[in-house]
C-alpha cells in the first residue's frame, strides 16, 4: 500500500488564513460584544431554501453525465 506523505509546514500554510480569520473574529466579538446579534429565522429558511435548489441541480447534473 503506498502511502501519501504531506508536508506540515504545507498544511500548517495552508490553514493559517483561516486561524487569521478566526482570531479576528474572535478579538472583535471580544472587543465589541454589542455588535452581536441574533441571526433571523428567515434568513437561515433563505439558506435551505438555496441549499436545497443547489441540491437539486447537482442531481440533475450527475444524471446528464
């Protein structure tokens, strides 16, 4: 069985823009806790809807190949 051999220094480089994003996040809503708010209802029904139609398109995609 051959095995992948990667590189940490590779992947580490790969993962550091996301840390950066979540350290500033996280300063920020250590910083200014008042600028979070509650997230609407039908904002998370406007991503299911999106998700599902994406959804359905893929399948319709897959079926064609």
């Amino acid at each position: 069985m051959s095995q992948k051999v990667v590189s940490l220094d590779r992947k580490r480089a790969e993962t550091q823009p996301e840390r950066d994003f979540v350290e500033l996040i996280d300063r920020d809503i250590a910083q200014h806790p008042e600028r979070i708010r509650p997230i609407p209802r039908t904002l998370f029904e406007r991503f299911d809807s999106i998700k599902n139609r994406m959804h359905t398109i893929l399948e319709a995609e897959a079926k064609e190949m």
